[in-house]
C-alpha cells in the first residue's frame, strides 16, 4: 500500500511506529502534488510544509505525538491563513496575504499538522463545478475530462487524486458533500454554527459551514474533533460540548430507522445513481437497519429558496471588497467611484457579479418581501419538513448529486447548474448536517450516499457511515493513474 | 415579470458593477432565467410562518463594551493598495 493510499489512522500508526517519518510522506506528497496536472492547488507551501514536518517528527521522537501530528493535509483557500496567500479562487484576492489566522486554521496548526498548500475552488465558494476559479478549473482525478464538483473541488481532487491524506472544505449549499461525491471520498458537513466561521472568507453567513472532507468515516471525525468548538469570534457559533467523534465508531446501527424521502428518488434522478444509492440502502437492511418512506413536500423548493437567499447574504457580504483596504484595485482610478466600479468589474469573476446582481435587486426597495422575506418563510417551511421527518427516522439518505460527473464546460447556462444542487440545499438551509459517503460507480465514476442527520449529531452520521465503510470497500477504491 | 437591459444595468450600478453591452445583454438573460426559477416561490401559501433568518434561531450574543483588538494598522496597513501616515487612499473626494 502506497503512502498517499494511506487514511490518517494508518499514517499516524507508520508515523509512531517509524516506518517513515513526516519529512519522508510530505515529500511524497510534494512530489505527487508537482507532477500532478489536476490544477487542485492555487499555492504550495512546500517550504512552511518541510518545516512543520521537521517539528513534527521532533514532537514525535518525544513521544508526545497526537492523532494528527505530521499528517500533510490540504487547506482550502477560503480559510484566512496568516503569511500565506488566501485567494478564495478569486482575482480580487489574488494578492491578498492574510494577516491572520482564520479559528480553524489556528486548531489546525495546534494539532501539528502538515499543510501542503491551499486548494483551488469556485470563486468565493460559488459554483458546482470548480468552473469558476480564476485559476482555472480543476479535473476530476476518476477522469480528467469531467468536473471534480464544486465549490470545494480543489479539495476533493487532491483527497480523491492522492496529494493530500485529507482535506478542509467549506458547504454552504453542498461545497463539501456534492466533490466528495463526485470524486469519491468521504466528506462531513456539521451542523451550523459546529465549525467557526471567524476567519472563512464568508459567502452566505447563515448557511456557510466547514467541516473535513477524508477517505473515511474514522478519519472525518478526527478531523472533526480538532475543528470543531465554540469560538467567542464568530457571533453564530454554537455553544455546544463537543463529544469524541471518534467515540461512537463502532457502535452497532442494528435498530436504525433510515428515512427515504420520496421527493429525492423523482425525476431528474439517473437511473443509475438512483440503484447504487438503493443497493447501498439494502446493504443496510442488511446490518439490521429498517427503511422507511418520508416526505419532504417543501425540499422541491429548496432551489428558489437558496438562490434568493445566498445571493442576497453575497451581496451584503460581498461589498466589502471595494478596492480600498486590501485586495485588487484597478489602474489609475480618476475618481472614487471609478475605483469601485472597476476594481469591483475587474476583480470579480462572471458567477460572482450575477450572484451579487440578484442579492442587491432581491433586497432592493419593493421587492424585499415578494423575494428574501418569501424565501426566508419557505426556509421555515422546508426545516419544518425535517423536524418533522426526525420525528419518525433517526437519518435520512439519498443521493447527493442528481447524476455523477459532468463533462467540464459542457453545462453553460446558470440555471442549469443550480438544479444540480437540488439534493444538497435543503440541509444549509435548515442548519443540518449531512454527509456525502462512497457507494458505488456507475460507468466508472464515483456515485455519493448523502446522509442527512438531525441538528448535532454528527456522531451519529460518522458512526453509520463507519460501520457502512467496515461492510463496503467504495471508500477505498483508488483512480487508475497513467 | 422581467428585467430590461435598463434596470439590469441600474441593479449593477447599485451593486457597484459595471457591465459592457455584450454583459449586460447575457445578465439580463440569466437575471431573468433565475429569477424566473425564483417565482415558484409565489405559488407557495407562507401565510403566519415566521421568516427564518438564522437555521438555530439563535439570538446574538453580547459581550462587554471593552477594548479587547490591539492596534495591528501597521499589519493591515501592509497589505493595503495604497496608504498614506495611517490613513488609506483613494482619489480625491473633495477639491
């Protein structure tokens, strides 16, 4: 078994047994990241890489190792990191050198890790696709001539392609789960306000979560452990203990009532996603679990909802980038406004000026109430559904993506790739966490089982999904290289 | 109801964007096409469901009124297009 095969669990096994230092495995990885041609990374920190290497192999002779100590990871570039360059796929940021440390790259770097690079992404997190990076797309490691899924497909390509053992990602409207899907990996987004968004270059604040994006359940709540917590620095972050993710693993599922909403099997489901979401769902009737039909009646919904609401927040959230404090700034403005104007025109990309369009006509004087105030109230709408739904089954699955991965630049209008997000929203929109989990291919591409639990349990999720992943062997499967 | 190149170009310029001919003929279009996915939401009875603005309906937290930032001016100061004794530039304002 190569190295870049390896989960976290068994690099920190190598790491403790010295069957390779930390130095020795983030070379490797550096080495695969500089042959790679994925476009996954925006920046690679090879140099700060082989440092924290050093220091954590020294940490390790002491014998005061943790889980994560030495592990080379992967961090998306919307996380503030300080020193280091934090694009967030956008021209706008593109010499923005973060003065700071975003709360989840601060955890990060207390566990000792290794952080190979920043990974590339849909600009400001908005995109299915990684189409919309202005460094360019990134390509689907099951095959170079689809997409890798969006916005965190930097992250997912570099998971799925073997140049980082795990990754960070960022799920707003399904930026974790939908990549993870694509690409085949594991990929956890919790329960809003679990993860600190101080420091995450915000999209839409009431949606916007981060969480780990791995090969496997085990190594998700790992990750999670050192992500997760209350910061006082973001004003949404929940105060709630956080357990051992890793605690409940192997508990047994036998008893557990799985949801199926009829309204996530409909038209616009491929066949064949639709059976390799099935068989996985008879693999747990298998290990004792029952099914049962649910119904989400609001979810068709979710679409106009989201696309009302995210933009409206972008819109807000977006302004600040106006070419005066740091950031892009057009040549030789000749007076303020033109400074706006075009450090704004020129510094965002095309999806980014549509999104920020809608939001300021959406809030404008007159239309708040037929547009943000209706979609806030069919919001309620659609978490009511899921309060529902949780009172009868203990987790709800079904497909992440409506089909597996598309052609890249084959799908042009906006629309279009809005509907490809119809199974992912509704969880941002009600604050729920879902996760996106191996289960099978269909013509040689990855297909993703989404599981969607009630408000913090994330233990739950990772348990399920674990005891899935000790019955399967999707999850392990690797793309061919040439 | 549907957007003209006219307002489109009006929502941009309030936005703080500005967009060439060829821009705004597309934005109008996609405008339109999501806001047309946008009017499902019409058809949907919201009467006395409370708007849900925050997914946890949290309440804001409140700290004491102190001073807890120190001064990093310099630091961000570094990384800012163009300043000047502490303060940031643009274009003149006013004469």
């Amino acid at each position: 078994m190569s190295i870049h095969t390896k989960t976290i669990a068994q690099l920190a096994q190598g790491l403790k047994d010295k069957d390779f230092s930390s130095v020795e495995i983030t070379q490797h990885y550096l080495d695969r990241i500089k042959q790679s041609d994925l476009n996954a990374f925006i920046t690679v920190t090879d140099e700060l890489a082989m440092t924290q290497a050093q220091a954590a192999d020294e940490k390790i002779a002491t014998g005061n190792a943790g889980i994560l100590t030495g592990i080379p990871y992967a961090h998306k570039d919307i996380f503030c990191t300080q020193g280091v360059k934090t694009s967030a796929g956008s021209k706008m940021l593109d010499n923005f050198i973060s003065p700071y440390d975003a709360t989840v790259s601060h955890q990060l770097n207390q566990t000792d890790l290794v952080m190979l690079g920043k990974t590339n992404m849909d600009e400001f997190a908005m995109g299915s696709s990684n189409e919309n990076s202005f460094y360019g797309a990134v390509k689907n490691p099951w095959d170079k001539s689809k997409i890798p899924g969006g916005s965190s497909g930097g992250s997912a390509a570099s998971v799925a392609g073997g140049l980082s053992c795990f990754a960070t990602g960022t799920d707003t409207g399904g930026s974790i789960r939908q990549p993870a899907s694509l690409c085949g990996i594991t990929g956890l987004k919790p329960t809003y306000g679990r993860v600190s968004r101080y420091g995450m270059i915000a999209y839409a604040s009431s949606l916007d979560q981060a969480g780990p994006m791995t090969k496997t359940a085990e190594d998700a709540a790992i990750v999670l452990n050192a992500m997760a917590g209350f910061d006082e620095k973001d004003s949404t972050s929940a105060e709630q203990e956080v357990p051992d993710y890793t605690a409940n693993l192997n508990d047994s599922i036998k008893g557990l009532t799985i949801g199926l909403p009829k309204e996530f099997f409909s038209d616009g489901l491929d066949d064949e996603v639709a059976t390799q979401i099935m068989s996985a769902v008879k693999e747990f009737e298998a290990m004792g679990a029952t099914v049962k039909e649910v119904s989400l009646p609001n979810s068709a919904y979710a679409i106009p909802t989201y696309y009302i609401v995210a933009p409206c927040e972008c819109s807000s959230n977006l302004s600040r980038m106006d070419g005066v404090r740091y950031g892009y700034r057009c040549e030789n403005p000749k007076d303020l406004e033109d400074l706006y104007l075009r450090s704004r025109s020129e510094g965002f990309g095309e999806e980014v000026k549509r999104r920020i369009m809608i939001g300021a006509y959406a809030l404008s004087a007159g239309y708040y109430d037929a547009y943000y105030l209706k979609a806030q109230k069919t919001r309620h709408l659609i978490s009511d559904d899921f309060k529902k739904a949780f009172k009868e089954v203990d987790v709800i699955m079904g497909p992440v993506s409506p089909t597996t991965a598309f052609d890249l630049g084959s799908v042009k209008d906006p629309v279009s790739m809005y509907l490809a997000d119809i199974y992912t929203l509704s969880a941002n929109l009600a604050g729920l966490p879902g996760m996106s989990i191996p289960a099978g291919f269909s013509k040689k591409l990855p297909v993703g089982l989404q599981l969607i639990g009630d408000y913090w349990s994330e233990s739950k999720l990772l348990n399920i999904a674990h005891q899935f992943q000790l019955q399967t062997d999707w999850h392990a499967q690797s793309p061919q290289e040439n | 109801m549907s957007l003209s190149e006219g307002q489109v170009s009006q929502i941009a310029y309030l936005a703080r964007l500005s967009l060439s001919n060829e821009a705004l003929k597309d934005n109008t279009k996609d405008l339109n096409a999501i806001l047309g996915l946008a009017e499902q939401l019409g058809s949907i009875d919201t009467d006395g469901i409370e708007p849900m603005a925050h997914p946890l309906h949290m309440t804001q937290r409140l700290r004491a009124d102190v001073v807890t930032e120190k001064d990093h001016s310099d630091l961000f100061q570094s990384i800012a297009p163009k300043t000047d004794n502490k303060h940031y530039l643009v274009p003149t304002v006013i004469e």
